[in-house]
C-alpha cells in the first residue's frame, strides 16, 4: 500500500515545469543560454510546449530566456526579439 508524501512545496503548474525541463535538457548545448528569441522559436520542444499552453511560440521562447537569465544571475534582463 502507498501512502502519497506531503509536501511542503507548492506544486508548479504544467507550462513551468515544460519550461524548466526545456532549460534543464538543452543546457550545454550550441548557443547556450539562450538569448535569441528567433532561433529558440525554432526548437521543436519550445514549439511543442506552446501549442499545449495555447501561447505564441514567440511567448514561450521569452519566457524561456527570462526563466535562463533568472537562473543564471538572479534577475531579470532584456530579452533579443
């Protein structure tokens, strides 16, 4: 019999989990970190996870830079459009 854990966390919704994810399984890849909004709308993954959130591909990729300049320096910086 399995008990469920509580957890002290607060569970993320689907869309930041599938953007961490994306960050987590590129990270060291060509042009990483992401800063070019063009070539990050291009990845299937990215195009991928907009058509599940209903965002523009154009939407999900900033936020994907956003959330890889929050991760690398603490804050938020501008974006390439």
């Amino acid at each position: 019999m399995h008990r469920q854990r509580k957890s002290s966390r607060t569970p993320m919704d689907p869309y930041h989990l599938g953007l961490f994810w994306i960050l987590r399984n590129h990270a060291g890849g060509g042009g990483w970190p992401p800063r070019d909004v063009s070539k990050v709308a291009g990845w299937a993954v990215v195009r991928m996870l907009a058509y599940q959130s209903r965002r523009t591909v154009r939407d999900v990729a900033i936020d994907l830079i956003a959330h890889a300049e929050v991760m690398e320096h603490g804050e938020k910086a501008g974006v390439v459009g």
